[in-house]
C-alpha cells in the first residue's frame, strides 16, 4: 500500500492505493482544507488513523520549491520536511516533490474525456509543458527524453509579470504600489482574480454591482467574481475574468515558447475546469497565439485542460510505485 498527497493552498489530498504491475487502485482518499491545519503531519496523522495496514512507500506533490527534502510552503504558515514524515510514517524515506511535477506525472494515468481541448493544434514529438493557475501558479516542463516524457518541476510561476498594453501597464504600476514585486501568480489565481478586480474598482472602469459587494462578506471573493462573470450579473466582473483568461493564455503561450512546447501545453489547476467555457469563448487562444514571428509555431500546439481534480494525487501515487519498484 502507497500513500500519496497534493497539498495546495487551499486543500489537501490525500489518498491511499494498492499497486498491481503498473496499475493504480484507489483503496481511500480524502480531501483537507490545508488552513485549517498547523501543518501536513497533523493531516497525515489524522488521514492515517483509520488505515488498517501499514504504508510501504509515500510522495507528496507540494505548492512551493522542494530543496534537499524541505520546502517552505508560499501560501501557507507551513515549512515540510520529507526526514520528519517519514518518520511519521516509519519508513526510511519519502518522496517530496513540486505539486506541478506531481501533476506532470499524473496526465498519463488520464482518459481522453477527461481533458477538453482548446486548440488541436498539429503536435510533433518533442517537449510539452503544464501551466496551473488556482490557489496559486505552477509552472512544470514535460521534457522529451527520445522514448518518453519526463517531468520537471519549476517556479516559473513566480517570473516577472509582463503587461502587453497600456491597461496591464497600469495594472503592474497598481500592483507594484501594493507589493514591490509583481510576478505572473500575483495575477494568475484566485487572489489574483481579485486583483485585477480591485484595479479595475480603483479606476472606475464600471461601478460595483450591489449584490457583488455584499456577496464579498463570507465568500471567497475570487468564486464571487467569477461566478458573477460567468453569468453576466457585473460588468466589473466581466472585465475582471476576460483579463484574467487574456493574461493567462499570453503566460501559456510564454511557457510554450520558452520550453519549444511543440508537444502540446496542458492547463491543468482548480480555476479552468471552473471558468471552461471562457476559456473556450476565444481570449485565451488569442493571446496564447499573438507571439508576433513565432505565432505560427503556436497556431500548431495543442492545449488541453485538465478537468481530473486529482490528477496529482494519481501523479504522486505514480511516483511512490516508482519507488517501489514498480510501474513506471
């Protein structure tokens, strides 16, 4: 029996599995919200308790950069070290890794239905690459070794924002009187949803909608936003989510020039499958492809969003069977 993990800023996964060859049962999972919890040991103990034998392996895919076994967790009071969970666990050791790494792992355990496709594209062999906005951003590559894809884990989500034109121009001047430093996750997730939603305020672009304002008071602003957007109920709003998908297809088309992604760009994360049909209306396509020269190149990328929740769950399951010894 495996355990695996994927801790995010807002939940926790969890999930137990049994490995026969190459194949993955799911025996338990069970989903945390990661602030309510002091840290993940406190998790694992608890997700623990009722398990009736004994863990043989374990990875966690953790939000942040995995340094020699540690991590200090960027949207969480956490700092996780691999040494103390798997003493927790009695085992010698364990597999800590980046959350975008994990999902990276995860995407061939996935059925055709469960993506949906942005763009077909015209892929050849070569590298791909995962982009994921939610509590925050990740960034992973998916690097073509000559037989297979291997995953690498990176921070690109904490590059430099790059505005394209006069509006995010004055969006980045906004955000740097806030924060100092602007990077792409300051705009690229749920906090930064609301970002750009505070801008767009501040500079009077519409006037709030009442019933927005008011649903602000115990809800989590960005699904407010959103869900406003979605339904046509604010023009703030609406303004709000079409920058949102505007910036974060011009980051994907980033991520894809940068890896030379002609393998396809995955979308993966808990805002996409949510916001799906504005991904799919044509903004996000638009600024992946408008690379001026290069735009041909990425006319030709697929882009696929991921819609499995737990696919680094299924990522970090992988990897502990890879620690076992079995399956790939």
């Amino acid at each position: 029996m495996i355990l695996a993990g994927d801790i995010g800023g807002t939940k926790t996964n969890l999930g137990l599995f049994a490995v026969d060859g190459d194949k993955l049962t799911s025996l338990a999972l069970q989903s945390f919200p990661s602030k309510k919890y002091s840290g993940l040991e406190t998790i694992v103990d608890e997700f623990m308790a009722g398990a009736t034998a004994r863990v043989q392996a374990a990875c966690f895919g953790v939000a942040g950069p995995v340094i020699e076994g540690r991590l200090v967790t960027p949207n969480l009071p956490w700092v996780v070290e691999s040494s103390i969970l798997a003493e927790r666990l009695q085992l010698n050791s364990i597999e800590l890794i980046n959350d975008l790494e994990a999902t990276a792992h995860g995407i061939p355990e996935l059925k055709p239905e469960e993506f949906v496709t942005l763009n077909e594209g015209r892929p050849e062999v070569g590298n791909a690459a995962l982009i994921a906005a939610g509590t925050g951003l990740g960034v992973a590559s998916l690097f073509w070794n000559g037989e297979r894809h291997v995953p690498s884990a990176s921070e690109g989500g904490h590059a430099d924002f790059p505005p394209r034109d006069q509006l995010e121009i004055e969006l980045l001047q906004y955000l740097l009187s806030k924060t100092g430093h602007v990077s792409v996750e300051r705009l690229l997730s749920g906090p930064g949803l609301v970002n750009i939603y505070d801008f767009l305020r501040s500079v009077n672009f519409a006037k709030e909608t009442p019933s927005v304002a008011d649903s602000f008071a115990g809800n989590d602003p960005s699904s407010v936003i959103a869900n406003a957007a979605m339904a046509h109920g604010s023009e703030l709003c609406v303004k709000a989510l079409d920058m949102f998908v505007s910036i974060y297809g011009a980051a994907a088309g980033n991520v894809a020039l940068l890896l030379k992604a002609v393998g396809g760009i995955y979308i993966g994360g808990g805002i996409a499958p949510k916001i799906i049909e504005k991904l799919k209306d044509g903004p996000f396509m638009r600024s992946f492809t408008a690379k001026g020269r290069l735009s041909n190149l990425l006319e030709d990328v697929p882009v696929r969003v991921i819609m499995n929740d737990k696919t680094a769950l299924l990522g970090a399951a992988r990897v502990a069977a890879r620690g076992l010894g079995r399956g790939v």
